[in-house]
C-alpha cells in the first residue's frame, strides 16, 4: 500500500527553534544537575550517610544501586509519559517532568540519615531516588522531539544535540557544587554539606518552569493533532509500526553505560583506597571533560547534518570502548596528569560523537504521532540496562574493587548493542521532517487516531 503525500509541514515561527533549542539545554541542564549530583553523592557521600559504613565495600555496592534503581524506574515513566506527550503534547510533558525532578530532588536533601531512622532512611532515598527516575523519563525524548520538531531543513542534529549539551551542562554545574562542598571538614560534609546541592533544586524548578512554559508546541505536533488527529494508543503504532527501529534505540541507549562508568565506578576506584586520588582532583576531572563536551557535541552535531548519523555515532560507540579502557588504565597507574588527559578525551570528545547525535539520530526513526513514545520507550529500556551497568562494574571489578580490565572489557561489550544498531538503521538525516519514520504499510484509514 503507497503513502500518502502528507502537506509540507508548517514552519516554526520566527525565532522558535532557537527558543526550543535554549528551552531544551535550560531544561535539560537544570534536569540532570539534579540527577547526576545524585551520582556524585552516591560514590561519595551515601555509604556512609545511609548504609552501613563499617563495611566500606557492601555499603557502596549498595550506594551505587540505588543509583541503578531510577534507571529501573524509567521504563515505566516512559510508557507513560510517552503516551501523554503523544497524545496531549511535548510542552506539557518537559514542564511536568522538570516539577517532578525538582521537587524530589529537594525531598532528598530533606532525608534522615541511618544514624536517626535506621533502615527506613534507605528505604525514603530509593523512593525519591524513583520519582527521579520517572521523571528523567520523559525528559530527554520531550526535549529532543521539540527541538527536531521546530528545527529547520537541514539542521536537525545540530539543534537536537542542544538537548544533550544541556545534560553535559548540568553535570558541569552538579560537579562544581560538589568540589565546593567537598572542600568541607568531614564532620560537617556528611552532616548538612551534601544536603546543599539537593536543596538547590527549588531553583532549578522555578528557572525551568519560566523558560518552558512560554515556549510554543512545534509545528508538527500541531499539524498532526490538526489533520489526522492523535493517535488513541501510541503503543499499539509504535509496536505494528516500528518495532525493529524500538530494538535499534533500545540496543543504542547501551552507549549511556560509558557515562554511569565514567561518572560514577570511575569516581569510586579512583578515590579508594587502591588507587588514592582525592575527590577534587577526580572530580574537576569530570567538570573539565564536561566542559569540552559542552563544545564538542554541537561540533559532531553539525557534522552529522553534513555527512549523516550514522557514522559519526559509529565513531562514538567503537570509540568509546579503546577510549574508556585507557581512562582506567590511566586512574590505575596513580597518575592525575594522564587521567585528566585521558578522561577529557574518552568523555568529552570520543563519547561526544554518540551522545550528540542520538536525539536526532533515535527521533528521526519515528513519525511524528509515535515519535515521543518512541524515544521514550526505546531510550529508557536501554537507559535501564545502563544505569545498572554501575552495579555490574562493582561486582566485576571484585573484593577489592580493582580489577579494572575486567570493568574495561565489561564496557567494551557494552558498546557492541549500539554498534550493530547503527550499522543497521536507515541514513535519515537528509529526509524531509513530515516524511520521518513513514513506512509503505501504514494504515492510510488512520483508526487509530482522535481529534485533538
């Protein structure tokens, strides 16, 4: 069955894809400084604030799952959130999952200790450790479909890959908040010091929430809802539609495992007691890292709306494999020259390739009607998998939490899924924005849908 030709899509008015473009980076910025300084206090703080700290090991295998745990929580926040943003809009879904983020993200800060409440204290963090969780959920695939969406002929990946340079931003800043807390008397960093960055989240909210709410819905969420209307179930599409391109984005997400490893395992071997490096050395690791990504996404971005998606992911995924295993042969020599050198160069300029390009590379899989479900579903299930890659590396890497060849070969394979998907999707970056994920046996009736 032929497609039909659908009317070119609307244009964006005057200076709204830049305004989705600040909109996404504020937002996602804002978004994942609370969820990535969860990370750092999870290798640093949280063993010994509400785990049992007279065993070190076990109380960081633990800290570090409950970072896994929001990750565990995203696939159903994308089921949902997905469906709603497909049904109801992008907009309404980035300033509900900023909300969301801020508020538990403060609760955190507001948490008893072990040493008040015992075993509940844990319990309280994972709980809010989730809600961090289902809202990320929504976060990225919103972000990312608005900006796709507003952006003009030509120009898709280098306005997407905003998103993600906002993501590497608020790692930035949650860094640098903890190297100033960091800096406190032990007493007093583990008492109130590491309540401070999570306390700032209010602001985080209150700034996000001004900057989304005034931007526009996009132009083709619009037509579409106008037109055919929205489809009724997103997830019945998606699944008839589009099922191989889910397993390609589900198998593409896998490459996020090199971040977790890298904010996270990374920061734990290299401050203990194997190794020794202090937390601020390590951590300005990150923050310069963070800082030439900040440049580097929108380079390989830009260069992906020239000579496609797929190659320049493909340099990020193989990349990334030599480039983290030379980051942890760096941290265990003791060396900080060649770690810093080696860490800029595997996360902010090697895994830059891949994580610029995803949002346009993942949303220009989908039609526009199933494009947030998509992205949403197909990103968290892999982001799951990722999250929990921390965990893994833990108990690879084995009692003494030093066998990092073992954790090297670990994320090497973890960068195979994300290979194979890339060799295997479709060159999109040259195709119009209303033709995006078309297939020749879609359903011309459109049942599925309703008026908007």
């Amino acid at each position: 069955m032929s497609v039909p030709t659908p009317a070119p899509a609307a244009e964006a008015p005057p200076g709204q894809p830049r305004k989705a473009a600040t909109a996404a980076w504020i937002g996602s910025a804002l978004e994942y400084y609370d969820f990535f300084i969860y990370g750092s206090a999870a290798a640093l703080i949280f063993p010994k604030v509400f785990f049992d700290s007279s065993d070190p090991a076990t109380a960081t295998l633990l800290s570090l799952a409950t970072f896994g745990v929001a990750y565990a929580a995203r696939p159903v926040g994308a089921l949902f959130l997905g469906h709603v943003g497909d049904r109801l809009g992008r907009k309404k879904i980035m300033v509900f999952t900023l909300i969301l983020m801020g508020l538990s993200t403060f609760l955190i800060g507001c948490l008893p200790t072990r040493a008040q409440v015992g075993g509940l204290a844990p319990v309280l963090l994972v709980l809010c450790r989730v809600l961090q969780g289902i809202s990320a959920a929504g976060e990225q695939a919103s972000a990312s479909s608005m900006t796709l969406e507003h952006a003009p002929p030509g120009r898709r990946g280098f306005f997407t890959s905003f998103t993600l340079s906002g993501t590497q931003g608020g790692q930035l800043i949650a860094t640098l908040v903890f190297i100033a807390v960091a800096q406190l008397p032990e007493d007093q960093l583990l008492s109130w010091g590491w309540r401070v960055p999570f306390w700032l989240s209010v602001a985080v909210a209150v700034v996000g929430y001004g900057i989304r709410r005034r931007l526009r819905e996009t132009p083709a969420f619009s037509r579409q809802a106008a037109t055919e209307g929205v489809v009724r179930l997103p997830l019945v599409v998606l699944l008839r539609e589009h099922w191989a391109d889910v397993l390609r984005v589900i198998a593409g997400a896998l490459i996020a495992s090199v971040s977790t490893i890298f904010t996270v395992w990374a920061l734990a071997y290299a401050t203990s007691d194997a190794v020794g490096m202090s937390r601020t050395s390590m951590l300005w690791v990150g923050a310069l890292a963070n800082l030439v990504a900040l440049a580097a996404i929108p380079l390989w971005a830009t260069l992906s709306d020239r000579i496609g998606r797929r190659p320049v992911y493909l340099i990020g995924a193989v990349g990334s494999a030599a480039a983290m295993a030379g980051y942890l042969w760096a941290i265990s020599t003791g060396s900080y020259p060649l770690t810093l050198a080696l860490g800029i160069i595997a996360f902010g300029i090697v895994y830059s390739a891949a994580n610029g390009v995803w949002p346009a590379f993942y949303g220009e899989m989908f039609a526009t009607r199933v494009r947030l479900s998509g992205m949403a579903i197909g990103t968290q299930i892999g982001f799951a998998v990722a999250g929990f890659a921390v965990t893994f590396a833990a108990e690879i890497a084995g009692p003494g939490g030093d066998d990092w060849p073992a954790v090297a070969l670990f994320t090497a394979a973890l960068c195979i899924p994300p290979t194979l998907a890339a060799l295997t999707a479709r060159e999109t970056h040259t195709t119009p924005t209303e033709l995006l994920g078309e297939h020749p046996n879609r359903n011309e009736s459109h049942p599925e849908t309703v008026s908007a």
